[in-house]
C-alpha cells in the first residue's frame, strides 16, 4: 500500500462512494462536506470527517491540506466551487488533484487552471479509482462482479526470472496470470515456462481476496 495521505471534499454520490471504497481498501481518508447530514453518514467510512461552513484558505490550513498527497473534489452541480477549490489547492501547493467535472467546458477550465486529473464518473469508477490509487502496484483494474476482477499487476524484481510455473499462481493464491503485456505487445498463448522479465505488466483475473493476497504476497 502506497503510504498517500488522502482527502475527499464533496461527499455526494461519487465522493461518497469513494470514501468507501478506500475504507473497504483499508486506507485511511479525510472526508469534507459543508452539509452536517452527509459527514454523519461518513464518519464510520473515514479516520476523520469534517463539516466546514464555507471552503477557503483559512479553513484548509486549518484541516493542514498541504500534508495530503492527493485530494479529490467531488461537488455535485457547484460548478463555482469545484473551480475556486481546486485552483486555491494547487496554488497552496497540494501535490495531487483530481476533480470530478459535471461537463466538457468545466473539463475545460479544470484543466487550464492545473487540475491534475478531470474525471467524468459513474457510480463504479469509484471502485476503479481506489483500487488502482492505493495500490503498489496494480495500474488498471476491472470489476467483473462484487468477487471477481481482473487487474493489471506490474511485474517486480522479485519475480523477475521465474517463470509462471514457478509463480503457480492458481494453486498458491487461487488466481490465474491470463495474459503478459511486453513492450506494447499483448502476449496471450502463455507456457508454464515463461519467464517473467523486467517491465512485463501481469494481466491476472481471479477473487479479489485472491488477487489482493498475490500481489501483497506474490508479486
């Protein structure tokens, strides 16, 4: 897991959504809302949930902003405000910004004025975006079922060499490496002896439990 500190201000249907899906991750997140109702709702999703009145340096240094790695915006319709907070995060100097955009033009402006990633979310981008965020080494990730996924797992020196037979993914972990992604090339028709080698990106489907334990054990 990466050590990211992680804040989410708006805690609508995807912000909400998110909170959970780091909690169900086991990453401790900072949850902001100027509605009292909703920071209820998430308190027992987040290590610290705050309702502010009104969002503007004093209270973000208040809440020390500047020591979170990476900070979600997710206002529903508040155009204005999505605009105003994410333009006075990068000029405070958060490292990290990703806002979710209600259209193509607040797309447009979200990114002139430094928004580090501009989203356009349904529900289950959630799942996506936290899976792949608070992970070491997992750079895509596909929900198949509320079980089962399919994920795309950076190979490590520490299996750099072995070959899949070694790895014996589906008897030690009970997921199996479908495919091996090398040099832009997609390699399919995989042998018990394929080596693994540096830069491979491991295409893996199984039980997220199962994939989970391979990667944090595994990989």
């Amino acid at each position: 897991m990466k050590n990211t500190q992680f804040a989410v201000f708006g805690l609508g249907r995807f912000g909400g959504s998110l909170v959970k899906e780091f909690h169900e991750n086991g990453i401790e997140v900072l949850a902001v809302d100027t509605d009292q109702k909703k920071v209820d709702e998430f308190v027992k999703y987040a290590v610290h949930a705050v309702q502010v009145p009104d969002l503007d340096e004093t209270i973000l240094n208040m809440l020390d902003i500047t020591s979170f790695d990476h900070v979600f915006v997710s206002f529903g319709e508040n155009i204005e405000g999505s605009i105003l907070l994410t333009l006075l995060l990068k000029e405070m100097g958060v490292k990290k910004v990703w806002v979710k955009a209600s259209s193509d033009n607040h797309q447009k402006v979200l990114n002139k004025i430094g928004a580090d990633q501009v989203i356009h979310p349904e529900r289950d981008m959630a799942k996506r975006i936290a899976n792949y965020i608070s992970s070491k080494s997992i750079i895509d990730y596909i929900e198949l079922s509320s079980e089962h996924s399919i994920v795309e797992i950076v190979a490590s020196p520490k299996i750099y060499n072995k070959t899949l037979a070694d790895l014996d993914t589906r008897n030690k972990y009970g997921c199996n490496i479908i495919a091996i992604k090398r040099d832009g090339v997609v390699k399919i028709s995989l042998i018990p002896n394929e080596l693994i080698q540096e830069g491979d990106i491991l295409v893996v489907i199984g039980r997220k439990t199962s994939i989970k334990r391979f990667e944090e054990e595994g990989v």
